[in-house]
C-alpha cells in the first residue's frame, strides 16, 4: 500500500526528540504524549500515524471525527480537541479526553452525560490566558470560581488544563501565555482535582510550550504538512 505521508516516521522521530529535548531544557522532566491532529485529512492520516508509533489523534468536530474513526481499524485514542457543542455531548463516548471544556453551561451537560453513562468524562478546562477576545475558554479569575463548582459535579473528572496560544506571538507572549495555563493547572489542583495534564502547544510552538510543562501537544501540520481546505 503507497504511503499518504511518506516522511510520517521521520517527523515523528524528530518531534519526539524535539520534544524530550524541550523537557529536559525546560526543567520540568514531564513525559510528553504526541496528539497528531487529524483534521481535514482522511481516515490514512491516523492509520499512518499509528504505523509510526502514534497512539493518540486529535480532532477538532465530532461530525468530522465519526466517519474517520469508522474507518480506522486500530485501537487509535481519540481526542476531541475543538469546541463541542452541548446537543453533541454524547458522543464523548467515543474519545478519551476532552481538551476544550469552555463554559459552565457545556460542563452542566458533560457532567449529566458523564452521569447517565456511570462513567465520569476525562476532560481539561480551558483557558484564555492570552486574553484573546477570539478565544475560548475562562479567564483566570472565572477559573477559581469554576475550578470550585466541579468539585460537586461527579460526571467530570477534571485532569487538567488546555490553551491556545495567539498565532505569530513573540516567544515572550508565548511563554506568558504558557505559564499562565501552568497556573491554571495549580488552581485547579488545589481545588482538590486530579489536575496533572497540561494541553498546550502546537507545530509552530510545542517546544517553549514544553518547556513550560506541557505533558500534551497537538501537532498537525508538522507532522502531515499543509491541510486539505
């Protein structure tokens, strides 16, 4: 069978030392799982990349992401990394982990999914901690109310924190913005949360993001190169 992306095993290789490079650079000594994004590309991107090694795919719509899995064989680890809209809820059942709870009305519906299944939803909170009026998520001082209200929400299990750095920011916006989500993470911590994940970082800047703690980086054009629009 011809590769779709021939040179998948050689970017993974050098993404992965990139990334134990950018861990032991940043002090932190965090284990890094590699999320390739999926997105836009067909059902082989996940399939080539699990041939190289990659265990977990990122997607950011579920309406997306339903055929592709259909037509995936291997046991891949879906994430859902993109908005989800409170009618699609149920079918978290089919990803391992939500990276973008963004609203107190999208958790009221996950925690009641979460709920009705017996089995409480792996999610990350998250946040705006680039001020971003374009972005998603709470902002640091909701956070601390939010982080409060989970912990009486059982059908969510909040495992840490997700943001989005701005497009074509300096590294010391990036580095602001990355260390912010750091925060975010302690706070939901001390909330009592088994708060230890942090999303953050993507091909143009996952290694200053591992450099301040991400233990999750979605990467997609790097390791597929330019998207189908």
């Amino acid at each position: 069978m011809a590769m779709h992306f021939p040179n998948l095993p050689e970017r993974v290789a050098e993404i992965r030392d990139r990334l134990a490079a950018a861990s032991s650079r940043g002090g932190y000594g965090q284990t890094v799982r590699l999320v390739a994004v999926t997105k836009t590309h067909g059902p082989e991107a996940a399939l080539e990349a699990w041939e190289a090694g990659v265990r977990d795919c990122g997607e950011n719509r579920v309406q997306e992401a339903l055929p592709k899995m259909a037509a995936v064989a291997v046991p891949v680890s879906w994430h859902l990394i993109g908005h989800l809209q409170r009618n699609k809820v149920h079918e978290l059942e089919h990803f391992v982990l939500l990276h973008s709870l963004d609203s107190s009305r999208l958790a009221d519906a996950v925690c009641e999914f979460g709920l009705k299944r017996q089995l409480a939803v792996d999610a990350l909170i998250q946040v705006n901690t680039s001020g971003e009026a374009t972005k998603g998520g709470f902002s640091p001082e909701e956070l601390r109310i939010e982080a409060d209200r989970l912990v009486g929400m059982p059908g969510i299990r909040v495992i840490g924190a997700m943001t989005m750095a701005p497009l074509d920011a300096s590294e010391i916006v990036l580095r602001q913005t990355f260390a912010g989500a750091r925060h975010a993470r302690q706070v939901l911590a001390g909330a009592g949360h088994p708060a230890t994940e942090l999303s953050m970082g993507m091909s143009n800047d996952y290694e200053i993001a591992v450099e301040e703690g991400a233990t999750l980086v979605r990467i997609g054009s790097a390791l597929f190169g330019a998207r189908d629009q």
